[in-house]
C-alpha cells in the first residue's frame, strides 16, 4: 500500500433545507458576496430568490452566464469583480462549471499575471478567498475536491488547475436541488460519477478496501442514475448520487493505491476543447472503447474481477467475463439514454491528431495500461 497524505477540509452540510444554514457560514467570512452562477436555472428552480432572501445582510455582486466548459473569460470577468468589490466570500451556486469556475476566480484574485498562464502551468497561490459551494447537479466531485476545469476557445485548451486553496470551505448538498436537473443532464453527470471510479478501479495496484468501496460506489450509481433520469423528484435516488458524486472525485475512495492515469478524462478534455460536448457525454463514447483497448494479457484479471464484483457475471472465464462486463458497461450508458458515438455529435476525425498529441500531455504514457498517441488516435477512430 502506498503513502499518502490526505486532507478534505470542506464543511459538507447534506439534506433537504440546508441552505438555512448560509447566512452563518456566509458571515464567518464577511458580508461582500462573489454570487457565481451559470445561464439562469437557479433563477426558474427558485434557489436564485432563496439566496437573496437568506443573504439579505449581504452585499452582493454577480458573475453571472458562467457556461458548462467554463470559460477563461469568465474567470477573468470574477478576479475583476473581486478586485474592484473588495469581495470577502466567494459563493458558487450551480454544477461543476459553476463551482469550477468560482475556485479560480477565488485564487486567481491573489496572481498578479495572466490567469491562463496560472490555469495552464498549475501556478500555486499563496492565498484564496474562501469559497461555499451550493450543489445543483450531482455530477463532478468539485464541491468536495481541490479541482478545477477550465476552457480556452482561443487556443482549443481545456485543461485541469490544483490548488488545495480552493477546496470549498462549505458545501451545501440538498439533493431537492437536482430535481429540475434535466434526463439528459443527470444521465451525463451520473456517467461522469461512474468515470471517476472506474478511472480509479483500473489503476495497477489497487488495495482491497478501495476495491471495495469503489465497487459499491459504481453498483450505487448502477442502481440510481435509470430512477433519476426516469423519476427526477426521486428523492433517495437524488440523494444517492449526490453523496456519491462528491466522494467520487477527491481521491478519498483509492487513497494508497498507484495512480492508474485518468485516461478517459484526459481524452475527454481534448474532444470538449475542440467541440465543446457535455463532459458525461464525451466519457460515455470514449470509456467503453478504451476498455476494449486496453484489455490485454495484464489487465484481463482486473477487468473480470469488475465483471463479477460489480457487473455480478458468473460462470465465465476471465477473458469472457472480461468482455461481457464492458458490453455491459457500454449498455448501461445507452440506457440512459446519451449519443454512444461521435458521429451523432457531429464530429469526424479532422483534429484527431492534435487531439492525441495533446491528451494528457504525455502523462498516459505512465498510465496503467500505458497509451501512446497512436493508441488514443485508435480509442478516438472508434468512437466514430
Ligand atoms: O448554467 P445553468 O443554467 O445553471 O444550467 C446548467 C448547465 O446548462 C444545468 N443545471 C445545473 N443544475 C441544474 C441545471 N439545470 C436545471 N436544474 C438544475 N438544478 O446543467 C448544465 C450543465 O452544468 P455543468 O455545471 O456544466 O455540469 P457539470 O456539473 O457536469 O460540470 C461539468 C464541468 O466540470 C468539469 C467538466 O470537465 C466540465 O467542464 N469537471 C470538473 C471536475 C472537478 N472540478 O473535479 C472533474 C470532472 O471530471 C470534470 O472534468
Ligand atoms: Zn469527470
């Protein structure tokens, strides 16, 4: 087992009306308020008149249109507004872009250059304002992690910023809040959540408990994700993936494990920089095909014991047990009912070049099944 070291120091704050408690963890931090939200969902669901409303003692500022992808611009239109406010407290209020969006702004206030090049060389600040984070689609992990993605149009970019400063301080998960989340958005965020874990249950050296715990946490998402997207007021399954999404991503599930490479994302973030599709889109295409990938002489004993321990396969051989469980995996997706090709996306082989060459910036050459630009090219070419 490896070491590790390992600190989550968000307040998770989870249930049906936890929002009562904001004024409080709001005021902890001052009364001038960064509000970050995304195109207006928070203003047709209400939670947008409910911040107001809690928040009354508050000076308020709004960056507002933050987009799914979200934008460099963006980020830079915040650090502006903080600046000239004297902001005290971030709030994001929103999904992943939303909450991404907002960590970067709350350290980018402390870099004095250009905040791309922070984004795109993982410069550490010394300092962050505090952020709280107000969950309204249960998908990427980033309430609960140090993570950010952001997107450049100008250069095709879209690449991931760390900075422990900008884990969450509060997180307020009501699970309510993803009622009004749509079929299509909660089957991509759930597939995102499943991603998180299978990028971590293929890596080379797993212990027994994460292997454990990452398989109950994708049989959890197996179970919910079809009752959210059939029923969206189900509360135990909102519930379910909500908790689930935020464990999912910040390293808590495989801690003491080696690093299997985050393949599938980092293929992802190339097709969302040059076409800009819906992340747990983008995944659904490309996870199955690089499971067909990479299953080989090494990783076939892996492969099935996920087909027993998660897809329940019995009485097969590991190879066929192997097989069997990413058909599976690949059914599961198209039941929820996502575009299971990149053709239905519209988008054809031009950039797959560029894309290979950028994916992961050379990292998955270390990944468990180690890929070389010409095996994503591959990956890609099927997904067609
Ligand atoms: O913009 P609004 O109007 O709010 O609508 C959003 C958006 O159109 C809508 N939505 C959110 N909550 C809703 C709702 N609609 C109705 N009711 C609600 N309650 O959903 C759409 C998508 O939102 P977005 O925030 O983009 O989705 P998601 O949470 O999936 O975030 C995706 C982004 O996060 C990055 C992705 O790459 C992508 O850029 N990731 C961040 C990670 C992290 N920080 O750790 C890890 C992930 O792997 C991922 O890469
Ligand atoms: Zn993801």
């Amino acid at each position: 087992m490896e070491s590790f070291e390992y600190q989550a120091g968000t307040k998770v704050l989870f249930g049906k009306g936890q929002i009562e408690h904001l004024p409080e963890e709001i005021g902890k931090f001052g009364r001038k308020v960064l509000l970050c939200y995304g195109g207006g969902s928070i203003k047709r669901n209400g939670i947008y008149q409910q911040i107001y409303d809690l928040l009354k003692d508050c000076e308020i500022y709004e960056l507002a249109g933050i987009a799914p992808n979200p934008r460099i611009t963006s980020v830079k239109e915040g650090i502006a507004l903080c600046k000239e406010h004297g902001i005290d407290v971030v709030l994001a209020v929103g999904g992943g872009s939303v909450i991404d969006c907002a960590k970067v702004v709350a350290a980018g206030v402390y870099y004095d250059g250009d905040p791309w090049k922070m984004v795109s060389e993982n410069i550490q600040t010394e300092n962050a304002l505090p952020l709280v984070s107000v969950l309204t689609l249960a998908a990427t992990g980033s309430e609960y992690d140090d993570g950010a993605v952001i997107t450049n149009l100008d250069t095709n970019e879209k690449l991931g910023y760390g900075n422990p400063l900008t884990m969450p301080k509060v997180s307020i998960l009501d699970p309510t809040y993803t009622y009004t989340v749509p079929a299509k958005q909660t089957a991509a965020g759930s597939i995102d959540i499943m991603s998180h874990l299978l990028e971590q249950y293929f890596g080379p050296d797993n212990t027994y408990l994460a292997d454990q715990m990452l398989a109950g946490a994708i049989k959890t998402v197996i179970r919910y994700a079809p009752v959210a997207v059939k029923e969206p007021d189900n509360a135990q399954a909102r519930g379910e993936l909500m908790w689930t999404s935020s464990l999912a991503c910040n390293g808590i599930l495989s801690q003491g494990c080696a690093y299997g490479g985050w393949c599938c994302h980092a293929i992802e973030h190339e097709l969302s920089a040059f076409y800009d599709v819906t992340h747990g889109v983008g995944l659904a295409i490309i996870t199955p095909r690089w499971m067909r990938h990479i299953l080989n002489e090494k990783s076939v004993g892996r492969f099935a014991q996920y087909g027993r321990d998660v897809c329940g396969i019995t009485g097969l051989d590991d190879q066929e047990t192997a097989e069997k469980a990413i058909d599976e995996t690949e059914k599961f997706f198209a039941s929820l009912g996502v575009p299971m090709t990149l053709r239905e996306l519209g988008i054809g082989e031009e950039h797959f070049d560029e894309m290979a060459e950028h994916a992961g910036r050379g990292r998955l050459a270390n990944a468990y099944v180690p890929l070389l630009k010409e095996d994503v090219k591959a990956i890609l070419h099927d997904c067609l």
